[in-house]
C-alpha cells in the first residue's frame, strides 16, 4: 500500500514539473489564499502577544483580591448593610498560613484625604491607604524603608509616601529632606520613614499601619486583601483554596466576600482575538475557496488528456482504488505546492507590512509565526487536495477502459 502512496505522489510530482506554469497559474488562487491567511494569523497572534504584554505590565496576572463586599441588593436596589464582617489582620495570617502555595499578602484600605505637613497650612490631596508592611506588590524605595511588623503590632505612628507626595510639597522639598518629618492625617499625626519610586501620572501617596484604623474606621472604608502568587499557574489553585478557607471560617463569608483575579483580563483578550480570527478566516477562505476550484480544474484537464493513458491501466490490470489514489495524489501535491508558496508570499508580505505598523502605531508590534498557524496551512492544503480533488479521481476511476483507450 504504502508502495502504491509512493508511486502515486512521485507520478503527481512529474506530472507538475511537466506543466509547471500551468500548474502555477491554476493553483494563484490558493496562493494568495495561504497568503493571505498567513499574514492574518501572524499579525493576530503578533496582536495577542502585545495584548498580552500590555495586561501583564498594567495588571499583575499573579494577583488574587478579596474585597468586602459592604453593599446588598434588595428589590434590584443596592443598599448599605447595616454590618458585615471584616477579615482582621491575625484572620489574614491564619489564612496565610493554611495555603499550602507560597504566596505574598497584603491588607489594604483606601480614601481620599487633604493632609498637611506639621508646622505647615497647604493641604496636598492624597490617597491614604492603611496596609501591611508588604505595601503592594513591585513597590521600589528611593529613600528610607517601609514600617515593620514590629510597628504594626505596636501601632506606631509611621508613613510611607511616593514621589509625587514630595513633588507636591512646596518650595523645593527634596527627598531626603522628608525622611523624619512629620504628616498630619486627620487627628492623627505621623513620622515619614520611605519613600517609594512613583511616575508622574500616579497621584500622591500616603501608607501607615493599618492597626492604627478601629473597626469603625474600617467599615466606611474600602477594605481590600490581596495575595501574589510566585508563579502564574499557582493562581487558579490559590484562588480555590481561598474560597474554601473563607466559607469554613467566616460566617456568610460566601455573601460577604468576593474573591477576584486577573486572568479573565487574558481570556477576555483571548476570545475576543479567537472571534477574530475566525472572522478573518472566512473571509480569506473565499480566497482558499477559489484556489480549491483551480485544482480541479487542473485535474479535469488532466483527466481529458490522459483518457487514453487511463485505458491503457485499466486494460492491464489497474484497479479503481489505484486510479483514485493517482489523481487525488496528484491533487494533494498540487494544493501543498501551492500552500508551500502562500506560505512563504505569506510570511515575505507580513515581514514588509510589520514596519509599517511599527511606524504607524508608534509600539512595539511584532508579527508571531506560531505552530498553530503552520499546522492550519498543512490542514488547509490536505483537505483542499482531497475534497476538491476527488470528484476528478472518481470520473478518472469510472472511464470505461475499451471507451478510453478508442478516445485518442
């Protein structure tokens, strides 16, 4: 058999290089089809990949967020609850230390606040956060350190600001100069002791010990937990186990907490690009569509002019199946010379066209030659063979062989 499949594509092989430019021409239309299809893949998964860059860099895919939830819904109306429950700092070291994955944890309340410099009048609008010695995840120090366990426990009045807290004093305040200072946050004065490394579009910053805020303090805030993972993949499981530790040890903890990551970000992005593509790929398949006609029409050809030559093998012995086999090997061969060219036009024009958008779009975009793009051509140039090759093979096969050979 496998002898046979050999023969077959070696006759399909001379057959092409006989009529070469033939060939060529009849197969154009798959290959701007491939072409086409290609230079779509590519660029979309090029697309993807900068998405995909983009949300890591503005998102960390690591992280797992656990937020309160303080509001109900009552006749589609959302409300205040009079109470919920609050996930303490020694509760978030419990369950810290019941996962059974490394993580990093942090405890966080939000608010906007006027603060001012003790000894000073101008108000500078900052967001205060109370937290954990942790802060939040990538935070970088200029100056100084963050506040310790120690303070935490001990409820020392510290503070952590970032740079554009010092770009909002006064004068020309330097960072060294607000080590030691001290911040007046409501009736609450507190001692500078770091500074963190902030951009200009970040808004002023102040953090402190969250031990310092009750439990009042903390119902009219926004109270956020957050853990980060060590690795992306632990995520999922983390999360999982999160939800069990919260049913087990909070009361209505299923009512009253979510438990968020970021990993609908990508799949969002991900189904939005596989519709994409999908799109795409009808549209370009009318092309492929086209292309498919050509190679019968190569065949039927090839059928009219090898009558005599078909009558002759059905004479001497040849059967149905081996005329089948010739002509659809032939029509494989032919839509995977085709697709071989696409591929490369294909590649050839997405490697002009990725400069162009670069300089366009100002980013930097790059095209991607997946695996799975390479695997949809040698799919599409198989199936192209077969499904628009078998229709010749058959009419090929049902020739009467006494008809055929008379046929000159």
């Amino acid at each position: 058999m496998w002898k046979k499949i050999l023969i077959s594509f070696s006759s399909a092989i001379n057959t092409i290089r006989s009529r070469f430019f033939h060939t060529v021409l009849s197969v154009l239309g798959i290959v701007i089809g491939v072409a086409s299809l290609v230079g779509i893949l590519s660029l979309i998964d090029g697309m993807e990949q900068y998405a995909n860059e983009q949300i890591s860099k503005t998102t960390s895919l690591k992280a797992i967020v656990i937020y309160n939830k303080p509001d109900k819904v009552v006749n589609g109306i959302r409300v205040r609850k009079d109470s919920f429950p609050l996930l303490s700092y020694q509760q978030i070291n419990r369950l810290h230390s019941n996962l059974s994955l490394p993580v990093d944890v942090y405890m966080l309340t939000r608010q906007g606040r006027e603060v001012t410099m003790q000894g000073d009048t101008q108000r500078i609008g900052t967001m205060i956060s109370g937290a954990l010695p942790q802060l939040a995840p990538k935070t970088q120090f200029i100056r100084g350190k963050s506040f310790t366990n120690n303070d935490l426990n001990e409820q020392r009045p510290v503070a952590v600001v970032n740079e554009t807290f010092v770009r909002r004093m006064p004068g020309n305040t330097q960072v060294p100069d607000l080590i030691g200072k001290k911040v007046q946050v409501g009736q609450q004065v507190l001692t500078i002791v770091g500074i963190t490394k902030s951009d200009t579009a970040t808004p002023a910053q102040l953090y402190f010990p969250i031990s310092l805020l009750s439990v009042d303090d903390l119902q009219t805030m926004r109270l956020d937990y957050g853990l980060e993972a060590e690795n992306v993949e632990d995520v999922p499981a983390l999360k999982a186990q999160v939800l069990a530790w919260i049913a087990r040890n909070v009361p209505n903890g299923k009512d009253d907490f979510e438990v968020f990551t970021n990993e609908f970000r990508v799949e969002q992005a991900a189904q939005g690009f596989l519709i994409f593509r999908v799109i795409m790929g009808f549209i370009v398949g009318i092309s492929v569509l086209v292309g498919g006609i050509g190679v019968m029409n190569v065949l039927l050809i090839s059928v009219s002019e090898r009558t005599s030559e078909i009558g002759v093998r059905k004479a001497v012995g040849a059967k149905k199946q081996d005329i089948v086999l010739q002509f659809l090997s032939e029509s494989v061969t032919i839509s995977v010379f085709g697709s071989l060219l696409g591929l490369l036009l294909g590649i050839g024009g997405t490697l002009i066209i990725v400069p162009i958008v670069k300089a366009v779009a100002k980013a930097p975009f790059q095209a991607a030659f997946t695996l799975n793009t390479m695997l949809v051509i040698s799919v599409v140039a198989v199936l192209i063979g077969i499904v628009f090759g078998t229709y010749p093979a058959l009419r090929a096969a049902r020739l009467d062989p006494v008809e055929a050979i008379r046929r000159e």
